[in-house]
C-alpha cells in the first residue's frame, strides 16, 4: 500500500470513528479539537447510521495489517 493510500485510509478511519461518537454520544470529537459546538442532536435514525459508519471505520484499520500480510506471502514464493 503505498504512502497517499494509507494516509487517506487514516482520514477515512479518524472520519468514522468521530462519526461513530456523534452517533453513540452525540458528540464531536473534530468540532471539540478545532472549535465550535461540540454537542450534535440528530435523530434516532440518524445516529443509527453514524453508528454504522464508524463501526465500518473501526473495521477498516484490519485493512492496513491484510495488506501486509498478502505482500509478505507472495515474497515468500
């Protein structure tokens, strides 16, 4: 995987995961770091699909240890 990859995984994971805690605390974890309301009402739908998203997100570092793992099989051979 080569760097703008991982760096834009990064974003995509820190993006969910702050997703994540609006959905589950209704808190901003971005507006808390740069400013602004911290607290997001949203309704119960939405924070559902917040949820969703950063549960995705927590799923997605796993991808940063397949891909290793795939290029050192294939070195091996």
């Amino acid at each position: 995987m080569d760097w703008l990859s991982r760096a834009a995984l990064v974003l995509v994971i820190i993006g969910a995961i702050n997703w994540l805690l609006v959905g589950v605390f209704q808190w901003d974890l971005v507006t808390a770091i740069f400013g602004g309301d911290t607290v997001r009402t949203a309704s119960g739908f939405s924070r559902a699909i917040y949820s969703l998203v950063g549960l995705a997100g927590l799923y997605s570092i796993s991808f940063f240890f397949r891909e290793n793992s795939l290029e050192r099989s294939e070195n091996k051979q």
